[in-house]
C-alpha cells in the first residue's frame, strides 16, 4: 500500500524543523563557535653569545688582564726605586684611572641607541640596580685596601720577591672560589694550583740577598706580611665578585661588567682619597715631582701610565671572571707573575737566579694543564648536548 503524498509531507517537514533544532542548538553552530584559544606567548629566551663571541671576549680580556699583570708591578716599582714616597698615591693611582671605562660605555651606549631606534624602542642608559650597586661599592672598599696592603709591600719588596708573595693568591682563589661559589675542581685544575704553588714555594726558598738599598729588615718584613695579606684578600675578591653576579638577579652583560668595574674602582678610589687627605698626600706631589731621578716630565708619565696599566688590569680581571670564573682569573695572574720577575730583570736590573727560572716553567706547566681540563671539559659538555638534542 502506497503511503499517503500529504503525510509524507508532513513527516518530512518535521524532520527538517527537528533537524534544523538541532543545529541551532549545537555548540558547533556558528552563533555559538567556540573562539579558537589564543596560542601562549613565549618569551624569547635572552640572547646568548656564540661560542666564538664568548671566546672572542675570553680572549681580549686576558690580554687586559696579562697587560695589568706584568705592567702595574713594574711601574709602581720604577714609582718608588727613583724617588716616589706617597704609599696612598701610589694605592689611588691603582684605581684612579676609573673615567677610561667610560669610552667602552659611551661606545656601547651609542650602539644600543642605533639598534633601539631602529625598532622604535627606548635606549637604557644604566643597568646596574641597588642591590648590585651596594655589594660593588662594598667590594670596592674591600680592594681599596688590598690596594694599599699591596702597594705598601712592593714600596719595600723587590718586584721578583712581591710576585712570588702574590702567587700564593691561586691557593687563596681556589678555596674562596670552591667556599663561595661551589668551584668544581677536576684533577687537570688541581694539577695546576700543585704546579703552581709548587713554584712559588721554588721562588721563596731564595729570599736572601732581596733587600733592597735603602730598606731595613724591619720594613722588609713588614712588607712582606702586607703582601702576603694582600693576596689572600685579593684571593677572596675573585670569588666575590663571580658571587656578585650570581645574586645580583639580573641578567650580566659585558656593558653590565663594565659599570660594575665603575663602581668597584670609584669606591676603592674614595677609600685612597680618604688615605692621601690624611697623610697630606696631594701637597707632596709636586715636591716628588721636583726631586724625581728621571725627570719632572716622566714622572707625571709614570704616575699616569701607572693608573692606566692598573685599570687594564681589573678590567681584564672582571671581564675574565664573566667570560669564565674567578680561579681563571686567579690561574691567569698566578702564570704571568714568572714573566712580571723576567721583565724587572730586564728593566729594573734585577737578579735572575735558577729557581726563577725553575718557577717560570712550573708556572707554564700549570697553566697548559689548566687549559687541558678545560678543553676536554667544554668536550663533554657538547657531548652531553649532542646527546640530549
């Protein structure tokens, strides 16, 4: 039997109306569209040197450091064997050369400018925040100190003598450095620190015959104590600064590194400035000029290369501990110091004895087995990165 045309109809009617419901009422329906969810922005990660950029940094900053390490002791040595007195000068000298950090700054401020334009952004002038500011100015004062510990030692030590007394530093370094910021030591590290140390204790078993005209055993010994004390802070300093920059909660850059040096040589050159205000320092300067062996001219020459050399050398040292870690630092000043005792053999006239020669080579040997360690150490480190990628 065929069905009725008017009820199919009508069958067919209520199934679109009921269909049609259906779509209406579907969360898929174009009136109620789910709003497709918004993909999570990521932050880039912060840029992150090259290898290459890195080593390029490493590099140039060891340079500064070697150039401060053999100069700074030569030259504040020739400040006191023609005549110099001033023992807080020569400490403000160290540090006084500060306003040279601000060609790199104003460089580096310049091209960040350029680049910030480009995008339509705004340049940052100044990086550092209160809580970085106030443990530099307080690591500043610190090496105000040393500076001047130093500096009274080398008035009374030949250079070769001061530079044996200074590379006790390492052994200082190293245990600051594994104290305060958890330095792992490899067996290609300890090595180095044993060779080392080994060669400064080479050095010290031929003291005799080191005093210099002019300087009783009395002042000898003291000057001794006071270098010795200054590298066991200095030994501290290292460490302190690689902790710095790793509670300072902010991300370090090498402009970063430079406004902290700013800041730790501004301090240390309050501190000197404190010194030379009591002791009439100032007022002594033109009679020391008058009266200097190799002339009025060189003096104020020696006076400024003086705080040039020396600012090269904390430069190099900050920059070294950014690029690397504070025992590099220590290991990189602990191997010049043969090379600081051949250079016043040179220009100073002093003796050169078998157990320098003997400390050169040990000091050489512990370096080249540092860089080993640290070779096969940036090996494993890309092995482990090649494996986990």
């Amino acid at each position: 039997m065929e069905p009725n045309s008017q009820e199919t109809e009508k069958f067919l009617a209520m199934a679109a109306r009921s269909l049609r419901s259906r779509i209406n009422t579907c969360p898929l329906n174009a009136s109620h569209s789910i709003t497709p969810a918004k993909p999570i922005e990521k932050k880039p990660p912060p840029p992150e040197q090259s290898t290459a950029m890195k080593r390029a940094v490493l590099f140039f900053n060891s340079i500064l450091l070697a150039v401060g390490s053999c100069g700074g002791p030569l030259i504040t040595r020739l400040y006191f064997v023609h005549g110099g007195n001033c023992v807080w000068l020569s400490s403000w000298l160290q540090s006084g050369g500060c306003p040279i950090i601000f060609i790199p700054l104003i460089i580096s401020y310049i091209f960040r400018r350029r680049a910030a334009s480009r995008s339509g952004n705004s340049t940052k002038m100044i990086f550092v925040k209160l809580r970085l500011f106030l443990s530099a100015a307080a690591i500043g004062l610190i090496i105000g100190f040393d500076n001047y510990l130093y500096t009274y030692g080398i008035a009374r030590l030949p250079v070769s003598t001061s530079a044996l007394i200074i590379a006790c530093q390492l052994a200082f370094t190293a245990a600051f450095a594994y104290l305060l910021v958890n330095q792992r030591f490899t067996r290609y590290s300890i090595m180095a620190i044993v060779l080392m140390t080994t060669g400064a204790a080479v050095l010290a078993s031929h003291t005799s015959g080191d005093l210099p005209a002019g300087v009783s055993n009395k002042q000898y010994r003291a000057g001794f104590l006071t270098t010795l004390s200054a590298a066991f802070l200095y030994g501290m300093i290292l460490p302190l600064v690689e902790l710095t920059y790793e509670k300072s909660k902010q991300q370090i850059t090498y402009t970063l590194v430079l406004e902290i040096q700013l800041i730790l040589s501004v301090f240390a050159t309050i501190l000197s400035t404190v010194g030379m205000l009591i002791n009439n320092n100032f007022q002594e300067i033109g009679r020391e000029a008058a009266e200097f062996g190799l002339g009025e001219t060189k003096y104020y020459v020696v006076l400024v290369m003086n705080a040039v050399i020396w600012q090269s050398f904390f430069l190099g040292a900050v920059g070294v501990i950014f690029s690397s870690s504070s025992l590099f630092s220590g290991v990189l000043i602990a191997v010049m110091l043969p090379a600081t005792e051949i250079l016043g053999v040179i220009f100073l006239k002093e003796k050169f004895h078998a157990e320098k020669g003997v400390s050169l080579v040990l000091n050489l040997c512990g370096f080249v087995c540092y860089l080993v360690g640290e070779i096969k150490n940036d090996q494993t480190k890309t092995l482990e990165l090649q494996t986990t990628a």
